[in-house]
C-alpha cells in the first residue's frame, strides 16, 4: 500500500519550474477530493449566524469531513489544530476558530481541505451572519468575480503573470487592494506544492500554463491597503489598517482547452446568500 502510494505520488514529469504535470486519470482522483470539500462548505452555511461561535463551525466541520469518510489535511499540519481555518472581518487568512462570537454582519471566509484516497481538496467562500454592511456585501462580489476573472485566464500556453495579472487589473479597477503576502499554490498529492500562484503580475511573464498542472486560485482582496501583519499565534494573518478582507479559493486543473475546477459547489452556493 505505501510503496503504491508512493509510485502514484510522482507520477507525471516536472517542468523546469518544478511544476507536476499530471496524468489525464489523476483528474478523476480531484474531482473527488474536491466535490468532498465543496459539498462540506455547502452544508456549513446553515451553522453560520450571529451567536454562533467559529469553535463550534469548525467542530461541524470536523464532523463531516469524518461521516465523508475523508481526512482533515489541516488537523496536525505544522502543529494546526483544526479542521478549517475561520477568518473573520479584518482577518485576512489563516484565522483559527476558538470562542469568538459572530455578530450582526460579520463576513467571514471559511476554508477546508480535506485528503480522499490520497488527493487534496481545497476551497474556500465567503459567508455572511446575518446581512452585510453594503461596502462588505460589494467587497465579496469583487473578491468572488476576481477569483473567476483569473480562472478564465487558465490555459494552455498563457502563464501565471496572466493570471494575476486578470485578478489584480480587475480589483484595482473597483478601487480596492490584493494582498501580495499570501498567494495559491500547486497541489495533487500533496498538499502545497510549486508553483506559487500570485494574484497580481504582468501579462506573459512566470511560467507557462500546460495541460495537467493543478494549482488553487484564491485571491484575498482588502478594502483598504494591501499591507498584512502575522499575529502572535502565527498564524493568524490580518490587514494592518484594520479594512475588511475577503477570499475566495477553487482548486484548478489545466485541460487541453481550457481549465476544470474540481471544487465548484454541487447546491450552486459557492457565492454567499443573505437573503
């Protein structure tokens, strides 16, 4: 099992920039690990309101990654605790749940990865207690419509810089910040790999795009300045003029024509209701 385990692992070439491309059966081992993921953030809504508590999201969480029959690939990462991260307001990534209570119009993005039969899942969205102020309800729809301009930048023979460049063009354009500090990352069986996905850059300038890479897309995009500060607790990362910040995240594969995003929400919820 282990020695098979291992061989499946480095199937596929590198490119020169260390990038796996993959084989066209690994696509079917995503669209698992990543449908797992998506159908767990669907169902997660229903638990966030104002006087809930982002412990007891993540607990839900928990939950149902286990009755999926999937593994938690964050639970024990580097000494990480949780089965999601919960960033809330001026939270920019990596927000650790605990006792904090929602309130009337917090935003929050909530972020899963889970591992099915060895291949990673990971996805985030943006979700509302209660109804947003309108400046949090327009950062969304910018942060969600960024997320999506990058991803029809993916395909063959366009490069990174063209998708960062897609993402940051279309949120300075609407007056608000991406954050450089944080970027997307490839991924497969393993959790992060290269390359680094940047969510800003000139158009034709990093690596070339080619069919069988797969990597996340997950800007995070503040209504003020770009600038983050890592907490204490090291993980933690929030905007250092205290603005609102907002992530959206999809895991991607390169196809032939184009790209297949492997987390899209099976209930059509991925951008948040507050109806």
């Amino acid at each position: 099992m282990e020695m098979s385990f291992l061989k499946d692992q480095h199937r596929g070439r590198l490119t020169r920039d260390g990038i796996r491309i993959h084989e066209p059966q690994d696509f079917e081992g995503m669209r698992k690990a990543g449908r797992v993921a998506a159908e767990i953030l669907d169902a997660i809504g229903e638990h966030v309101f104002p006087g809930q508590t982002t412990a007891a999201i993540d607990a839900e969480i928990e939950r149902m990654v286990k009755e999926a029959g999937a593994v938690s690939a964050t639970i024990g990462y580097r000494g990480y605790q949780h089965a999601s991260c919960i960033s809330v307001n001026h939270v920019v990534c990596h927000g650790i749940p605990g006792p904090k209570v929602l309130k009337e119009g917090d935003i929050l993005n909530i972020d899963v990865t889970v591992i099915v039969d060895g291949w990673y899942g990971d996805t985030s969205r943006m979700y509302v207690a209660g109804k947003p102020s309108r400046k949090a309800e327009r950062l969304i729809r910018v942060t969600h419509d960024a997320l999506f301009k990058g991803i029809e930048a993916v395909r063959p023979g366009n490069t990174f810089g063209d998708i960062g460049h897609a993402i940051q063009s279309f949120v300075e354009a609407h007056r608000m910040s991406v954050v450089r500090d944080f970027c997307g990352h490839g991924l497969g069986r393993v959790f992060h790999a290269p390359p680094n996905v940047l969510h800003y850059g000139r158009p034709g300038t990093g690596p070339v795009l080619e069919e069988g890479m797969f990597f996340t897309i997950e800007p995070m995009v503040n209504l003020g300045r770009p600038e983050t500060k890592v907490l204490a607790d090291d993980w933690t990362a929030v905007t250092r003029d205290k603005s609102l910040s907002a992530q959206f995240e999809h895991s991607i594969g390169v196809t032939a024509d184009g790209c297949e995003i492997f987390t899209l929400s099976p209930a059509g919820k991925f951008y948040p209701s507050w109806d």
